[in-house]
C-alpha cells in the first residue's frame, strides 16, 4: 500500500486556509517542512534509531532521514484540488553504501510516494526559486522554527525567501500549519485507521503473551534444560517473567518478531506499589518476595528453576504499545502476579471497580458527547465504588448526607486516588495533536465545572467527541502515598479500611477506540475480564 500523502495534503490545506485571516485565504500557500535526521549519542558517531517526523509523515509517507517537503496550493485554481507535492530525498553517497542503508534511488522513491516530484535535495532551492516566480504572492508555511519539538529547517533555505529580491513578494510565518496539521490529523481515515489497528493487534498479543508466560510458570510449564543457566545461557523458552525489565524484554520481543521496529513510547512495566506511579519507566526491579512458610500456598513459578522464595502476591501493571508505520498503539493491562495467579480480594475488588468505569464510559461514548463528562462520570463511579467497599463513609454511617455522592465528589479527594485523564487522542502519536485536542482557547468548555476542578486538571481531551476519531479509555485506581497524604485526615475516608487497600498499588486498564457513528470499535483485541486475566495468568487457561 502506498501512503496516500496527498489526501493528507489536501485536508491539511483545508484546515490551513480555514484559519487564516481573510486577507491571506487566497493567496497561493506553501509548505516547507524539513524531516528528521538521524540522531546520534551525544558526541559520537553512534546511531540513534531513527523515527520520522510525524507531521512530515503524514504528508509525505516518507521515512528517509534527512528529507525535505514543498508543497504548492491555492484556492479556486487547478491546485486546490490537486496541490503540487514535492518531495527531496539525499543523493546516495559512497559512506551510506560503507556504513549504513543508504537512501533509496529516484527511480524507486518514485514508485513507493504519492507525491507529483521527487527530487535530490541539491535541486531544493531551484525548486523554492522556481515557486518563488510561479506565486510572487505566496505565503510560506513551517513548523514552529525555533522550537526543540521539530526538525530545523536549514537557515539557507529561510534567507532565500527572505533574500531582497523575494521580500516584498512573499511572506513566510510559522503560526499556522501545526494548528492545520493537528486538526487535519486529529480525525483518521481509514488508511489510518487500518494501520492503528494493527498497531494495537500486535500489541494485544504482546500483553497477552506476557501474561502467558506467567502463567505457564505457575502451572510449572518452564523447566530449564540440562545446562541452562550454568554451561549455557537459558534460551527463550526457559525465561521466568521475576522482574520488571524481564516482563518489558518479553512484550518488546514479541512486537519485534511481528515486525513492529519502534515502541510508541517507554513502555511502564509495575510490579506491586509502584504500579501507583503513572509513568513509572525504570523497569528495574524485582517482584515482591518473602520467606516460605509451612502453610504458604505454593506459587510454583518460583520454584522451577530451583529458587527458595515465595512469590508475594501483587499486581503488575503494564502499559505498552508498540507502532507500526508511525501509527501507534496504547494498551495498559493490569495482572496478578503470585498467589497461584489470582488477584488478592483486594485487588481483584479495585481492579472490577475500575473494569466498571471503563464499561460505563464506553456504553456512554457517541460522537458530540464532550469527553469532560465521561470524565465525570468515572469519578462519581469511583465514589460510589469506594462507598461500596468502605473506603468512603456512606451517608447511613451516620444517618445523614454530610456524606452523601455529591458531598464528596465537590471536595475532590477522589483525584488523590484518579488523578490523571480517561484518555488522550491517539494517532501517529501516543498523546496525539495536543492543539486540536486540548485547544488553549476552548469554547466547548462552558459554565461551571461539574464536580471538582480538580477532576479536569490534567485531561489531554477537552473537546466534544466526532466520527473518526481514535481515543484512548483508560481508567484507573491508584494508592500513591504522595497523593494519599494531603488527603488522609479527610471526614469521608475510613483510615482502617483505606490501609487494606494500600497494599494493591495501582490498577489501570487501557484500550483504544474508533469514535465510530453511533458509538465505537474497541481496536484493542486482548481481553481485560476478571476471569480471563486470572485464568491466564494462574495457566489453567
């Protein structure tokens, strides 16, 4: 399938002349975007892996380090509907073929870009000259050029539109096309929607695979051959998930032999209380262990390849997605670890708790609902889930309201224990169009906040749901000793029951959702119910 760059470029076009002032609308319009280079490890001459750009992805479907756009368009002319999409590519040189994999030829970028040109980048400033002379009226388009967050475009490149002879002629600004591009991006199409979904297949099966190697460990599947470990290292079939970095190698593995080059981000691998830690990245430490005692039940993972340990019971949060072709996924799956793979009643109580403010959020989700209320709503069910369990006092503790839903939601303290978002935009990237989704100024926002201001704090969506969008839903439930502190004396908190739970950690639960025309398609294929998780995780599924 060959990326179809130039239905991008037409949508971005759209929404840049969208927002322009009216003086500038008719005016031809040009993109000059410069790709990624390659990186490299502080000061030496080692490769970092290269990703692109995802703006210039999304207009271009080009990988190729080092690359440059020029894109041409104007309203009511032949290229509104057919912009002029130029694409430069470096020539190949003789320490590409020495060192590395070198660009491709012209003649084979041609074949695999839906773009009109392809050029070298030598030819780039003809091509700028050349524009320049067809449009003496253009307004020039970049990214934000003194901004860390995007690849410089070469001050060689600025100067020749600004040169003496170019200056009263055309104009260049930066302060449209990211806001056009995150809006263009914001909703997929269904090239895009395809590839985020397979993102997210290869990432269910990662989770899920990780969970059944936990699970064949307790069922003693994973018995070491003669040697492992001592006159040879143990091959993969013989690895035990007792660490962090152990469960992260095995979900990035598995990604990897699927064909998925880069994670969407630093996988968050949790083992016990620092599943409370939200973007926890070490992944380096081990699980809970204890002594063994008579009457322990015995948890035989730790046992088969000769250890003397007891496996505490605890959860292990992780929240990993990998890409693929730039489209990303998130997933976020909470399991039990020891105790026979089973949850503890405590956290087997938070972990439904939290299963049930993703099912209501999801039942609720349509397009033009605002994404503030579902936010809400998972708060009110936090509250009412916490008063169940005792956590929360209930008004018949003292036979009156000062303990009523509404009394607690308006103090906030439920953010101590669901601090973050339901859920983020998801595209090219983990936490996508930031400007789009979350807009600085927002008139989808009115009146009062409903609960506590507290509750939208830190909401990376903001804006009414639409058709075609792809969102995360993630609740979660967390006992993080920094955010419990400010509020642990609160009248509404039983302090005994609290410190039963505290144990838990963290549970989150993450999928990805197509906001489809009257509800959604969860693209997320590993399944998060209490019975399916345990039955794989203690191997008797």
């Amino acid at each position: 399938m060959v990326y179809p760059a130039s239905k991008h470029a037409l949508a971005t076009f759209k929404q840049l002349v969208n927002i322009l002032p009216q003086s500038e609308k008719t005016k031809p319009q040009i993109l000059l975007l410069s790709g990624e280079v390659t990186p490299f490890r502080n000061d030496t001459d080692r490769e970092i892996a290269f990703r692109q750009e995802s703006n210039f992805y999304y207009l271009s479907g080009c990988t190729v380090p080092s690359s440059y756009l020029l894109f041409a368009y104007q309203e009511g002319t032949s290229f509104s509907q057919k912009p002029s999409m130029e694409l430069f590519i470096p020539e190949i040189s003789h320490d590409d073929l020495l060192w590395s994999v070198p660009p491709p030829t012209l003649e084979a970028a041609k074949q695999t870009h839906d773009v009109t040109h392809i050029d070298h980048s030598a030819a780039l400033p003809a091509a700028i000259q050349t524009l320049i002379k067809a449009f003496p009226d253009a307004l020039f388009h970049t990214l934000p050029r003194n901004s860390p967050l995007f690849p410089r475009i070469s001050e060689d490149h600025v100067q020749l539109i600004l040169s003496p002879d170019n200056k009263e002629k055309v104009g260049i600004t930066d302060l449209y096309l990211l806001p056009a591009l995150h809006r263009a991006r914001l909703i997929k199409d269904e090239d895009e929607i395809a590839l985020i979904r397979k993102a997210n297949q290869i990432s269910s099966r990662a989770h899920e695979t990780v969970m059944r190697v936990l699970g064949l460990a307790v069922k003693g599947g994973i018995q070491p051959g003669t040697g492992a470990g001592v006159d040879r290292p143990l091959l993969p079939g013989e690895w035990l998930i007792e660490r962090e970095a152990e469960a992260e190698a095995i979900f990035v593995a598995s990604c990897r032999r699927e064909g998925a080059v880069h994670q969407a981000y630093l996988p968050i691998v949790a083992a016990a209380n620092r599943a409370s830690t939200l973007h926890y990245c070490c992944n380096d430490r081990e699980f809970a262990w204890g002594p063994v005692n008579p009457h322990d039940h015995q948890n035989r993972m730790e046992f088969a390849h000769g250890g003397k340990r007891q496996l505490n019971p605890q959860v292990l949060l992780i929240d990993a997605g990998c890409e693929w072709n730039c489209y990303a996924s998130d997933i976020t799956r909470t399991m039990p670890v020891g105790n026979g793979g089973k949850f503890t009643p405590e956290a087997r109580a938070i972990y439904e708790l939290v299963l049930e403010m993703q099912k209501l959020s999801m039942d609720m989700i349509r397009p033009g609902v605002h994404w503030d209320a579902f936010q809400l709503l998972c708060h009110r069910t936090l509250v009412k889930g916490f008063q169940r369990l005792g956590i929360f006092k209930s008004p018949s503790d003292d036979q009156d309201s000062e303990h009523g839903e509404e009394k607690i939601l308006a103090t906030g303290i439920s953010s101590a224990f669901f601090p973050h978002g339901l859920g983020h935009s998801l595209g090219m990237d983990v936490h996508d169009v930031p400007s789009a989704s979350k807009p600085t100024v927002n008139d989808t926002i009115k009146g009062v906040m409903l609960g506590h201001e507290s509750f939208y704090r830190y909401l990376r969506l903001r804006i009414p749901l639409e058709k075609n969008m792809v969102v995360t839903v993630e609740p979660g439930i967390y006992f993080s000793p920094h955010l419990v502190a400010p509020i642990r004396d609160s009248k509404h908190i039983n302090q005994d029951v609290l410190k039963r739970y505290e144990s838990v950690g963290g549970v989150r639960i993450e999928d990805v959702v197509l906001i489809t025309e009257d509800g959604l398609e969860n693209l997320t294929t590993v399944r998060s119910d209490t019975a399916w998780v345990e039955g794989v995780c203690s191997g008797e599924f």
